[in-house]
C-alpha cells in the first residue's frame, strides 16, 4: 500500500489482488469523515435529531408492523 500527500488530496494506492469486501467499509467511513468534517454539530445536537427522526419514523410504520 502506498499513501501519497499532494497539495489538494491524500491518494491511497492498493494492489488490485486485495479483495473488496472491507474496502467498501473503508469508503463508507472515509466518505462520512468527509462529510461531517466541517459539522459544528455537538452529539446532544446529533442525538436529538435521532430521536426526532426515529419518532417520525415509528409514527409512519407502526401501523404497518403491528397488526
């Protein structure tokens, strides 16, 4: 594996024989760190919305799992 600095990115160089399966995982992580890399966001700030979008989310399927 090679990792390399350049003036606007980080490039990660993998042998093609290395299998796919937890890349994909890597990628995920890596595209979430990039996404929330600016967030001001607290985690009381990050658990509220969950609850609030949990809530919603029973609100439009309870009736559609428990019959």
């Amino acid at each position: 594996m090679i990792i390399e600095r350049t003036e606007k990115e980080i490039i990660i160089r993998i042998p093609s024989y290395v299998t796919t399966d937890g890349l994909q995982n890597l990628v995920d992580y890596l595209t979430y760190k990039e996404a929330t890399s600016k967030s001001k966001a607290s985690q009381n700030d990050v658990d509220l919305l969950s609850k609030e979008v949990k809530k919603g989310w029973w609100k439009e399927n309870k009736s559609r799992l428990i019959k």
